[in-house]
C-alpha cells in the first residue's frame, strides 16, 4: 500500500486481492509474559518483565493482527511475535508472516554480522557494511542447518567486543527462516525476522489464527560482548526450563570414532575400562546397535537390539558399565529411516518422497512426522529401549535435510516442525530425568527452539583444538 520494501505480512483474500492494511485499534499491558501455544517460548514473572499487546485491524478483508511485545528491562532484551486471526466469513491464504519488524536510523552504516558455515566449521563469523538494498540470510533445508545461522547483528562500525552498540536478534524456531535487512534511500534500515515465507501458504478458516514464533531482540552499548551475555542471560533464565541448566555436564566418551559399526561387547568393555580408569563419567553407545545396522546404509528406523553384536542385551551391557562407575547412554536418530529396514519395508508411506527415485542422504529419508502413527511409533519404541536398561543419557541425531515432502502443500513444513515439538515435548514428560544431548551430524541443530526440549548441544564433528576456540566464540 504505497511502503515498496519487503512486507512483513502477506495474504491473499478469497477474492484475489492482496493488499492488507492492518492498522491501530487497542493494546494492553501486563505484568510477566503469556506462553505460546504449541510453540517453544520465553517465560518471566510479574517482577521480571512486561508485555505490551496491539491489536490491529483490517476490517475491509477481515484480518485482525495481535502484535506481542514482551520487554526484559535489565537484560536489555525484547521478545516478540505476531498472531493473525481471520475474523472474516470466508477462508484466506496467509503468504508470509514474520515474527518481527523494525526500523534504525543507517546515516552511519551499521556493521552485518552473521554466521555462516558448513559440517565440521560451523557458524563462521562473517562481518561486512551495510548499504543500500537489501541482504539476508536463509534457510529452505526444512531444518535448522550447518550452512546458515539464525542469527544478525548490527554493530556499530566501531564496536568491538568491549565496547559500543549492538543490536542483536534471533528467532526461537527450527525450520525454515529468513533474517533480512534493508536500506532506502532515507538512510533508513528495515530488519525483519521469521519464517522463510518461500513455499509458505497457511489457509485460515473463519475464526482460525496462526502464531508466528518468537524473534528475540538484544541491546547492547557494551559491544559484542554485552550482546552475547543478554541473549545468554535471557536462554538460561527465561526459555530453558531443565533441571541440568545449572549443572555440569558429565564428562563422557562417545564410541563412534573409536569403532564406528564394528564393535561387539569386549570391544565396547575395553574401551570403557581405559574411560573409567581416566576418570570419564559416562559412556555413550553410538550409531550401530540395533536391527542390521552394520553400515549407514540399512536398518535405521528398527530399534531391536542387535544381540549379535551385544547378546546379554543393552542391560547386560549397561550393568557392566555401570559397575565401572560411569553412567551408560545411548544414541537414536528417531527422524529418519533406511529404505532397507523393516520399518520401511512395512511403512513405505511413512517416509518423506515425491519421486520414483527418492532423494537420500547418508543412505536414508525422513519420516513424516505430520502423522501421528509415526510419532507414536517413535515414542514407543524409544521409549520401550530406554525402559529396558539404565540409560540416563541419549544422544538424539539428526543428519540429513528434508528434500522432498511427499505433498505440495505449503504448510507442510511448519507443520512438521511443530509436531517435532510435540514429539521432544511427550519424552521431555515422560523421561524428566534424562539428560538430552541434541545432535545434527555434529553442530547442525544448534538453534534456539531445540532449547526448551534438550540439555546439551553438540558443537560440531570437528574436535580440532584450535578450531574449537572459533567454534566456541
């Protein structure tokens, strides 16, 4: 309607017609901050934070927009999201609805700082100059990835570390997103944060709404420093909700790169021998226990203890650990599953295709978790291994992208992460005393929506000493 730069809501009315206006009709402000629905969120009590709602409308096309603004005053922080609601008669298409947007003066030209990278160099620093157009960066995988990084900040051209503004910004989400910044000719920048609107149509039935995830704002006149320690400070404080966020970690020692797929329980007790004798806490089992999981190319998706390799069972296993002093964990990667499984074998309509010739990587598909018969699978058969041993400790992986969806919706993917929600939120209830380490071939689901749900975050495959320092920072 006359602003030519991105939008941050787009729909399409029954008609036809795209133009949307939302514009004032009332607010309210209260103490603490309401939780999202369905979705990961902030938290924060009376005393810690306030929350400004504005209710916009549309009332030629029938859309009312809620804008939620919750305000952390001593973390220099603001959360924000948007709920769109049809109050017309007819169904309309929502295109493209953003969690966030918002104007900076750019007469001195911000500093762009993203994070950018690839399996085993994760979320590489990048900083360059703003200037007139448009940048972002995105994410079409289905996923949170090892490419790009939900994360921007715009930095003062002589902020360091120590010293100068920041502002930063992230989105609490695990799919698809876009973070864009853009500069007119007013020297005025707009930056606009949430789901990727690529593919992205989500039909809205009369009296139906849709809920954007949140986008997390950080200020800082302390540098880039004070930046991280507000976001720092808001995640620990007010989205993660574990009993281990203020613990230490155990000290563990993986299996996969001392065997891979071929071990057998001597093989396994040795290694756990010179672990305890090192003082190591915990022993986590990888890859290559179950079903005929002797390469990455079959059996991913039949969690049956293979007894070939472990005939006394996992509990046979576990106990002897145990006995070692350390504790016995065990690695899972519920999402996917090998054409050559049984799971497959009997499912076939369970795995994410639209081709003859499925799309793979490391040999395998995605399940669609938008049918509840497969999260119900997943929980139950998961869960039916961690009942059958003490595990204290599971390592959940996750390695290849979402390629194909097996339909041409353009809901399918916020839907399929909102049930991967809902499958992490259901072994979050049933098991609130398992430590949950949260992996993607390393660092690849490193973002803020998986936090609520898991304990620890696997930084990347690469274990370069000098290479973790960057990845640290």
């Amino acid at each position: 309607v006359g602003d030519f730069r991105e939008s941050a809501i787009e729909i399409e009315s029954e008609k036809g017609n795209f133009t949307v206006l939302p514009v004032y009709k009332s607010h309210t402000i209260q103490k603490g901050k309401p939780e999202l629905q369905g979705l990961p969120s902030f938290f924060g009590k009376e005393k810690e934070c306030e929350t400004l709602s504005i209710i916009l409308e549309d009332s030629a096309i029938g859309v009312e927009v809620q804008l939620n603004n919750t305000f952390f005053e001593e973390l220099s922080v603001i959360v924000k999201s948007a709920k769109i609601t049809n109050k017309s008669k007819n169904p309309i298409k929502l295109k493209k609805a953003l969690s966030s947007s918002f104007s900076l003066d750019n007469e001195v030209p911000f500093d762009v700082i993203t994070l950018h990278g690839s399996w085993g160099r994760e979320r590489e620093i990048v900083r360059r100059k703003s200037t007139f157009g448009s940048f972002s960066v995105g994410s079409t995988r289905g996923e949170t990835s090892h490419q790009e990084h939900c994360f921007m900040a715009l930095a003062a051209p002589n902020a360091t570390q120590n010293q100068g503004e920041v502002y930063g910004m992230n989105l609490v989400y695990s799919g698809n997103f876009i973070i864009e910044e853009n500069v007119n000719q007013f020297d005025t920048m707009r930056v606009q944060l949430g789901i990727n609107p690529k593919d992205f149509c989500w039909t809205l039935e009369s009296g139906e709404s849709f809920q954007t995830p949140e986008a997390i704002l950080a200020y800082s006149s302390e540098g880039i420093g004070g930046m991280s320690r507000s976001f720092h400070d808001a995640f620990r404080n007010h989205l993660i909700r574990s009993k281990f966020k203020n613990q230490d970690r155990p000290v563990l020692l993986n299996s996969w790169e001392a065997v891979y797929f071929d071990f057998d329980t001597e093989k396994l007790l040795k290694l756990a021998t010179e672990a305890a004798n090192l003082g190591i806490e915990l022993f986590v089992l990888d890859d290559g226990w179950f079903g005929e999981r002797n390469s990455d190319q079959a059996g991913l998706g039949d969690y049956t203890v293979n007894k070939k390799k472990l005939p006394y069972g996992l509990s046979g296993l576990a106990k002897k650990i145990n006995d070692l002093g350390m504790d016995f964990g065990l690695w899972f990667e519920p999402e996917a599953v090998n054409s050559d499984s049984d799971l497959y074998r009997a499912h076939p309509d369970w795995a994410l295709t639209d081709s003859f010739q499925p799309l793979t990587g490391r040999n395998q598909l995605h399940l669609d978790l938008t049918k509840r018969s497969v999260r119900d699978y997943i929980v139950e058969n998961v869960c039916g291994i961690l009942d059958s041993a003490p595990i204290t400790y599971v390592k959940w992986d996750m390695n290849t992208y979402i390629a194909e969806t097996g339909t041409d919706l353009g809901d399918f993917r916020v839907k399929y992460i909102e049930n991967l929600y809902e499958l992490w939120r259901r072994m979050n209830e049933k098991y609130p005393h398992l430590l949950i380490e949260n992996c993607a071939a390393g660092g690849g689901r490193a973002d803020y929506g998986m936090m609520p749900f898991n304990d620890r975050v696997n930084r990347s495959d690469n274990a370069d000493p000098v290479d973790v320092l960057k990845l640290h920072e």
